[in-house]
C-alpha cells in the first residue's frame, strides 16, 4: 500500500506530470536537458525526479559523470497506463 500511495502523490503534481511527457517523448535525459525544455529550475527538477524516482516512476542510469533519468520500464508502474 506504502507504494501505491508513493506513486500516486508523485504523479499528484502537474510539473511531474511534464517532466513524464518528456521523458516519454525522449526517452532519456538529464537534469539539465529536462530543466531546460520544461523552462524549471536545476533545483526544482532535480527534487521533482528524486521524487518520481523514489515512486519507481522514473529509473537513473550513470554515464560517466552525467546522470540520465528514463520512464522505468516496471510492469506495476502506473505511468504506461496514464501517460
């Protein structure tokens, strides 16, 4: 239940929720391409994606010094259905 509850306060957030479109358009980004697109600030979006990525909502993958966050690719995650 700790989850569901997880995952449903983050998708409770309009910014998210585009921070999600993106993401689903292009597949990967950093914070900084994310911030950018979406006009946010580096801070904000970085505490927006620890959020979805706390949720499992959204997964990292480390690229030398650069951090990318996609879509998780989880059979329970909520987004598929939704976005």
């Amino acid at each position: 239940m700790r989850i569901l509850e997880r995952r449903l306060k983050a998708l409770a957030n309009q910014r998210r929720l585009r921070i999600l479109q993106f993401l689903k358009r292009e597949h990967s980004a950093t914070v900084t391409e994310i911030a950018r697109a979406l006009q946010l600030s580096l801070a904000a979006t970085s505490e927006h994606l620890q959020i979805l990525s706390h949720a499992d909502i959204v997964v990292t993958r480390k690229r030398g010094t650069f951090v990318t966050y996609r879509l998780s690719l989880n059979q329970e995650s909520p987004v598929r259905e939704i976005l």
